[in-house]
C-alpha cells in the first residue's frame, strides 16, 4: 500500500499549496472573484439607465427598428409572434412574464388543470426575446407614455419585499403597440376589492383554490357552530357570464365527484350560489339560457337575480336588503379600462377605452397602436366597440403583426416614417361563435355569428365534447396541449388534486 500512502501525500501537498496561495491577497483569483460583487446599496440605487442597454436607447440609422409592447395577453402575445423578427426588434413590457389561456382558468381552481397547464412563457411565444441582442422581456408596469419623444416610462415589478427597490427607466420605441387588456368592473361597490377575489389571473385561481380548501378542513374542525359551517361552505359566485358560469360548473362538479367522496363529513353543507342582475349567459340565445339554467339546478347550483348593494367581509348585502353570507366569494362581473388606460392622455372611445382608427391607430400621435380589450373603435369610425373577447383580441393581434410586417418591408418601421405608406384593408371583425360549459359533461355551442342569424347551435353532451377539443386545438403550445390531456385523464381516473400548497 506504499503507492497509496504517497498518493496521499502528494494530494495533501498539492491541497496546502492551493489553500496557502489562495490566502495571498494579491492572488489574481480573489481579485477576479470579489471584483464581480457589489454592495447592497449599490445594487438598490444603481439604474439601468446606466447602462446602455440596446432595448432602451433610440434606434440608429441601419439598426432594425423597435417595437415596444404594453401587455402579455390575447392581443399582445399573439402580435409578438406573428410579427417578423428579421425585419424589427421586439421589448415586452408586462408585470407577468407569461400569457394566460384564460378559457381554462376556471378549471384550475378546483384542481382539474394545474396551473402550469394554462400558461406559456412568452420566450417560448416568441424565442426572439431570448436569444436576439435587441429584443428584451422586461418584468415592469408602464407607468406614462411620452408620445413626442417615442418614450415609454417604465417601473420594475418587484416582490413587495424591502430588500430590491423598483427599478425606474425609459424605452425608446420606433412602433408602441397598448395592448395592456383591462380589469375587473367593481362599479364603485364598497369591499369588493378587499373581500371578493377575481378569476382573470393565475394567481387569483390559486387564492380561490387554497380558500375553497381552507373553508373545507376549517368547518370540519371541533367544537366549530352549526352557522359557521354553513357560512364557512357557501361559495357565492358574482357575475352570470361566461366565466361565472363556467367556474359555478366546475365547483359543482368537483362537490358532486370530490368532496362527496373525501369531505363526507361536511358534504351536505357545501353549496353554490350564483348571483346575476338579469339573465345568465346573455350573449346567447334564449334557448341555450334556458338550458344552462336547468343544468345548473340540477347540479345543485342555487340562481339568484339581484344586484350587490355592498360586499363586507362574511356577507354581501342586495338592492332589495337580502343578506347573503359566504366564506368564498368569486367576482366574475366583466371587465373596465384599467388604471393605466385611463390616465393616458390618448383619444378615447365610448366607455374609457383607448380610441382607435379603422387599422387600430392611435388618432393624433405617430406611431402608436392600441388592441385588445384596452381599445374600442372611435366613434367617428362609425363600428361599434368590440367585447371584450379573447378571439376578438387575438383577431386583432393576428392583423396588426401582419400590418406591422407590411409597414416594415416597405420602409415605414422607423420613428415618423409611415405617413404616406397605404396600409391596405382595415380590420374587420367576424364573430366565430361562443362556448360554455355548465358541468356534468355538459356545455353550450353557438356557432352563430349572432342570435339573430342562422347557424349551428349545440348542448349536450356533444357540446361538450366540441368545447373541449376546440380548447385543446386552441392551447398555445404542444406542451401545453399534452400537460391539458394528461391532466383531464388523470381527473377523469385518479380524482382533481386537492392538496393545499
């Protein structure tokens, strides 16, 4: 063993002198190492403006014009990947570095679909952002636009912690595209917002979820009062449109299939009520209301037509007087312009929303865009203010990429250069139908372009069917499409997951 004895030896030797040399401080290692670190207060005040960062400065002569996007929804997302990467460099500024699939949003809530199954990171929407040396994602909110100088004033998202300050800069844009959606209508009623939570955002669903599984083990706890269970156990949805409903679907479904089975002791106080100031789902005709009315009763969904006066923290109080009590409460009553939208001092169309021309121009400064649902035709258009649809704001991100890519071939993608360019066909838009679904495999299809024309309209088991291949088609990506698969076929087989992470 005398080879390994001198083994050791030499490994000892080699070890001393390494950690002896280390120790010297003018060892080139330690000054390279240490020379990369920063203090704390260092990185907290230093700005990125002082870095010339290619994504913020004004483009140069023979430098691929930028486009700048507010947003990462249906409209923006699926302008950023139509439009041609060769010809423009593209900056997302969004608060979320992902798009959410909003149609299945619902089903996450009670643990049909993970959450990861309804969202795409936007480098894989467009893998530009990643890898090229001009196009940048920033984590920030847009806080003022400066459309004489083509600057966007921008603020960093942080984590609400004390230990990183928001970061404050300007970007610079050849073409800004608003497509910074909208928010939750709470029409002035006091305590939505403190006590009521929405369903238009990951993490709104992930909120509902722990609270739904909260509520549940909570009222199965000892010596807890018969009322305080009841209160405990009854989810009020506000809102009978498409995602009330739907989501009133889901949480029918997951009592009947879920807690029945796991939750035996408190199934019989667990109850839904849905709460609409007229009819449900009043986008549809009146034959497929009536059906997802019934469908709804069925499932054990209790209806109620009344307007919330005031929401406090465990009841909502109607026009006519009527206490509701409720332990989760899930707002769903439509969308308004958001906070930024109304502070831009930009033309605006009936109802707050950013003005727009027959191409989805901004009137009265250069090269600004707006899609989606922060944007509505002027009035002076003579069209109508779209829905606030995901199809219609896909549809307008879809025409104004390829209107974009057109502008930039022939010349107009720099600052000030599109005036004389024709722009060809304005947008023009063609409902393609609407679907929900109700529960217990059951759903509504209209492929009507309106209640009044003639067309395919479904219910039904076969409804159901159409609605959830047609989302599945629809899913952004391959991945997704298979996590949405596999996740159906797990519940389907094994239960919703029903752990409270």
């Amino acid at each position: 063993m005398a080879w390994f004895r001198r083994l050791i030896h030499v490994s000892s030797s080699i070890g001393s002198s390494i950690k002896y040399r280390n120790l010297n401080p003018s060892s080139p290692f330690l000054f390279t190492s240490f020379s990369h670190f920063s203090t704390e207060s260092t990185l907290q005040t230093q700005s990125p403006n002082d870095f010339q960062y290619p994504g913020l400065r004004p483009t140069k002569p023979g430098e691929k014009p930028r486009v700048v996007v507010l947003g990462s929804g249906w409209a923006g997302c699926r302008l950023m990947k139509d439009i041609d990467t060769s010809i423009y460099d593209v900056v997302c500024v969004s608060p979320r570095n992902h798009m959410v699939f909003t149609p299945l949003l619902a089903s996450t809530c009670v643990g049909t679909l993970e959450f990861r199954s309804v969202t795409e990171p936007i480098g894989r929407i467009q893998p530009a952002i990643s890898r090229d040396p001009g196009s940048f994602f920033f984590l920030a909110n847009c806080k003022e636009l400066d459309t004489n100088n083509h600057e966007v004033h921008c603020e960093s998202v942080t984590d609400g912690e004390n230990n990183l300050k928001p970061w404050n800069f300007k970007i610079s844009y050849d073409k800004l595209v608003i497509a910074a959606g909208a928010e939750a209508s709470t029409f002035g009623i006091n305590g939505v917002n403190e006590h009521a939570i929405f369903l238009r955002e990951v993490h709104h669903a992930q909120e509902i979820r722990r609270k739904l599984l909260l509520n549940l083990m909570s009222s199965d706890m000892p010596g807890i009062s018969e009322e305080e269970k009841c209160r405990l156990l009854h989810c009020v949805v506000i809102g009978g449109g498409p995602t009330g409903v739907e989501f009133s679907g889901e949480l029918s479904d997951f009592i009947i299939k879920d807690v029945h089975e796991r939750y035996a002791h408190v199934k019989d106080y667990i109850h839904v009520t849905l709460i609409e100031a007229n009819e449900i789902l009043s986008s549809f005709d009146d034959r497929l209301r009536q059906y997802a009315t019934k469908q709804l009763i069925k499932t054990g969904v209790r209806l109620v037509c009344g307007i919330v006066k005031d929401v406090q923290p465990h009841k909502v109080i109607l026009n006519d007087g009527t206490e509701v009590p409720y332990g989760l409460l899930v707002w769903s009553t439509g969308v308004g312009p958001s906070t930024l939208i109304r502070s831009l001092q930009l033309p605006k169309s009936p109802g707050g929303r950013i003005g727009v021309d027959e191409w989805l121009r901004v009137p009265s400064v250069q090269d600004v865009f707006a899609i989606g649902d922060c944007c509505g035709f002027l009035e002076s258009t003579g069209k109508p203010v779209l829905p606030a649809l995901a199809q219609v704001a896909e549809r307008q991100g879809k025409y104004l990429g390829s209107l974009l890519n057109k502008v930039g071939k022939a010349g107009g993608g720099h600052a000030n250069t599109a005036r004389e360019l024709e722009l060809g066909a304005p947008f023009v838009y063609k409902h393609l139908g609407s679907m929900a679904t109700v529960g217990s495999y059951k759903a509504l299809v209209d492929l009507r372009e309106s209640k009044e024309t003639k067309g395919l309209a479904l219910t039904g088991f076969v409804s159901w069917f159409i609605w959830r291949s047609a989302y599945l088609t629809r899913v952004i990506s391959w991945r997704n499409r298979i996590y949405v698969a596999v996740n159906w076929a797990t519940t389907l087989v094994f239960g919703r997951d029903i752990n409270r992470i």
